[in-house]
C-alpha cells in the first residue's frame, strides 16, 4: 500500500475509464515500461506501473542485440527481424497492465486510450520534418518514409548500431506498439500500411491510440510553450494524491514488477511534483530527469498516461498548425 497517499478534494474528479501509457526504451532490458491510470465508476483512481523488459526467448527466438543487419530486416513488414517482433510482441502480450486493460476494454465501461513514446508517421515527401515536430519542443525530425528507409538501409550495411540503437530502435519498436494497440481496436491487420497506421493516430472516441512525447510535456508545463491550464492541472493533480502501485506478474521464471528502489524514486518524485502543484506556475519535477536512470522510464510512462487521461477529459490537444497534414504525418498529443 502505499504511504503517500492523499485524500484533498479536487476540483474537477477525473471520469470513469482507463488510460496506458508506454515509454519505448534504447535496450532489450527495458523495450517497454508501462503506467496504467485507472478511474473506476465511483472515480477512485490508481496509478499502477509496471517494467517491459525481454522475459526469454519468443517462439524459440532470441531477442537480438539492437545492432544493425540482426535487429532490422527490411524484407518484413515492420521493417524488424522476427526475433526482434516477435520479442517485442511477447512484452506487449504478456504484460499484466496490457492485459488489464484488454479486460476493461472488453467490458466497455468508460473511455479507453493509450499514449505512446515514439512517432507514428513520416513527413510528407520533400519536408524534412512532420509538421507536429515543428511545433513541438526539442523533437528528433523524421524524415520521409523514403528517407527513412533509405537511410536505415545504409545504417544497416555499413554496421552502424549507434544510430541504430537510438533512432531507428525507438522508431521501430514504438510502431510495434502502434500498430498492436491500432489492430487491436479496429478491423484492421497488424501489418496494416503505414498510411492507415498514422490517420489511426487522429481518430477514435471510445479508444484513442495516441503518440506521445514526455519532453514536450515537461517544457509546456514550465512556461516554455506555455505553463498547464486549469483543467489538466487537476487531472495531473489527481494523479499526484492518488495511490501509486508497482504491478506486475511473472513469465519465464521473470517478474515485470518494478524493483522497490524504482517505485519509491518514482514516490519521492510525485511528492517534489504535488509540493510544485500547490505553489502554481512551472512544475520543475515536470522536467526530463538528469542522468536517466532506470526509474525515470516508468516517470516518462506516466508522462504519456497522464496525457491520455487529458484526452479523454477534453483537455488533450494535438501539437499541429495543419490537421489535413497532421491526417497523413501523425501528431503528437498534448495536455492544454
């Protein structure tokens, strides 16, 4: 149970509904780490968090080293090698809050999203950047779909794993994610083409599968692109005094329960963001945390929940100037 909970009345209680949100990390030790916010009919709410590391192999395969030529194969669909899908696959399949909210969808009570930390869509030929990355704060511009490939391909056969490890990694392994949730929630395939996947990212009411970038969050709530409105104050609030919990389960003789020393990082972080909240203006625990280490995987997972939560309580918006453009590159969700 946990110790820092608290009970002051807010101003506006969340609705009833259940919101995930997934970082996409750079090593097979932590592909995924997952929060779940879950708002019940009486609008008790819980934060649950839960770690997406590789639990052995998938259908008889290694997850490979994120190297170039073993981890990409651009013959297949996702542009990965099978083991590395099907090890990314396994993770999504398998994790305890994933299959909660699988369970809750099915019983259709309430609204359901999901955030993710990675792009969904590639500029429009010509442009070097999407135009949600133009508006956002501090993004990585992604190329064209052709560009894209292009220069993976060369990556790829010059042994370069460096970028590999970081750019394309994230990329890729985030469409998993994507393209697992989207095929999940429609009638479309998992290998659905990219254009299909990416207008996915706009729509949806009673599901909405959204992508998420905690860094553009953390600025917008320090008054870099403006500090957080009223009503996503509250939703962050309520998030804050509400019971946090490590989740987990195990599979292959592994838990995905995050360690003891992860979730009281995670406690003593909440209390410096609730102590931010009561003075108003900036929230300095709302930045990226120095030094990343382990635990502020799971704070970025809860970045990307909280921001679904705002989606579903009308104060979530999309980082674009040009919503037809935003329908063929994808945009990026943020809290008002």
């Amino acid at each position: 149970m946990d110790r820092h909970r608290e009970s002051e009345p807010l101003t506006r209680p969340i609705s009833q509904g259940h919101w995930l949100g997934i970082d996409v990390g750079s090593s097979r030790g932590k592909v995924f780490n997952f929060c779940l916010v879950k708002a019940d009919q009486e609008r008790q709410v819980r934060v649950l968090f839960e770690v997406g590391g590789v639990r052995g192999p998938a259908q008889g395969l290694p997850f490979p080293r994120n190297d170039a030529g073993a981890f990409d194969d651009l013959t297949r669909a996702t542009w990965l090698s099978a083991a590395a899908e099907a090890g990314a696959l396994q993770i999504l399949r398998e994790s305890a809050l994933v299959k909660d909210w699988i369970a809750a969808r099915e019983l259709g009570h309430g609204d359901f999203g999901v955030c993710i930390d990675a792009p969904c869509g590639f500029a429009i030929g010509g442009l070097g950047q999407r135009d949600t990355e133009a508006q956002g704060i501090g993004t990585f511009p992604t190329p064209s779909l052709e560009v894209f490939l292009r220069e993976l391909t060369a990556w790829s056969e010059n042994k370069n794993h460096t970028p590999l490890q970081q750019r394309f990694f994230w990329k890729l392994i985030g469409l998993v994610a994507f393209r697992y949730f989207v095929a999940l929630s429609t009638s479309q395939a998992f290998e659905m083409p990219i254009p299909l996947l990416t207008a996915s990212c706009m729509t949806g009411q009673h599901t909405r599968i959204r992508e998420g970038f905690p860094s553009d969050t953390y600025k917008r709530s320090n008054g870099t692109v403006g500090i957080l409105g009223p009503a996503s104050r509250d939703v962050l609030l309520c998030l804050g005094r509400s019971e946090w919990v490590a989740h987990g389960n195990q599979f292959n003789g592994r838990t995905s329960v995050p360690p003891a020393g992860r979730m009281a990082a995670l406690w003593t972080h909440r209390q410096l963001l609730l102590a931010d909240l009561q003075r108003g203006g900036g929230l300095p625990a709302m930045r990226k945390i120095p030094n990343d280490p382990a635990w502020a995987d799971l704070w970025d997972a809860f970045t990307c929940a909280f921001v679904s939560c705002c989606d579903a309580q009308g104060c979530g918006c999309f980082v674009c100037s040009d919503a037809a453009r935003a329908s063929l590159e994808g945009a990026m969700l943020r809290p008002k």
